[in-house]
C-alpha cells in the first residue's frame, strides 16, 4: 500500500510538472511522505486539518521537535 501509493504521488507530481526531485525536511528530519498522508488522512484531510488548525498535531505525529514554534506552518508547506 506504501509503495503503491508514492509511486502514484511521484507520478501525479511530475503529471503536474512540479516533480518531487528531493523529499523535503522538517526540523533535520527528511519528511516520511506514507506517514505525513496517513497523519492527515486520519484527521480527516486537508481541508479539515486546515479548517481546525490541526498542523500542529500532524507535526507531533511526525515526531518533531516540541519546542518548533513555525511546525503547523512548515508541515502545511510540506504537505
């Protein structure tokens, strides 16, 4: 299911000409993709995370640092 659904985002990325060419960071951590959707997929999608101000739950899911006081910024960047 991982693996199933990055090649379908690498693919629908370079479809829309922005391609993922390397896989951003947050803090020093390199963003695990799988586990950024599954975090939001969880709180209910995009729309709903943003609507309630959820990033930062998403950020602490991810394991980031606690004291990161841009985290929902950056995630919602990232995402």
């Amino acid at each position: 299911e991982e693996e199933a659904f990055l090649v379908s985002l690498y693919k629908f990325m370079k479809e829309r000409r922005t391609p993922i060419e390397r896989i951003p960071h947050l803090g020093f951590k390199q963003i695990n993709l799988w586990k950024i959707y599954k975090a939001v997929e969880k709180l209910g999608a995009y729309e709903l995370v943003t609507g309630r101000r959820l990033w930062k739950n998403v950020y602490d899911e991810l394991g980031g640092s606690p004291g990161s006081t841009s985290a929902a910024t950056c995630t919602r960047r990232h995402y």
